[in-house]
C-alpha cells in the first residue's frame, strides 16, 4: 500500500515503501546518529541563553564599589 498526497501546487506525490527481507542496518544506525545529534544540539541551544547588554560581566576598571574614588 502506497502513500499520495497533493501539494499545494496541485503536484501530486507518491510513495510506494520498499519491503525487505532484512533491515538494511548501517542506514539504521546513521538514521538514529543522525537524529541524536541534531536532538543535541537543540538542547545546547535552549540552554544557552545570550546576555543581554545590562547582563554583561563589568571588567575591573568598570566596578564600583567600596573605595572607589569615582563615585
């Protein structure tokens, strides 16, 4: 049993699977590489979060503070 559908173009596509005695392994294997990496490397995304210009570390000659002759 085949898969079709239509785009919105009217192009009409159509998939017929391949059916074989035994799973072709190593295609397997870099499917699942694959898609760990890329899970991956959304979670390293979402875990960086940039800073913001009031966020940034200030540099030594930046800091006030107790016994600093400039404020």
């Amino acid at each position: 049993m085949g898969y079709s559908r239509t785009t919105d173009t009217g192009r009409r596509i159509t998939a017929t699977p391949r059916v074989l005695e035994e799973p072709d392994t190593a295609r397997l294997v870099a499917l699942v590489l694959h898609l760990a990496e890329q899970l991956h490397h959304e979670e390293a995304q979402d875990r960086a979060i940039p800073a913001r210009d009031d966020q940034t570390p200030a540099r030594d000659d930046q800091t006030n503070g107790p016994g600093d002759s400039t404020g």
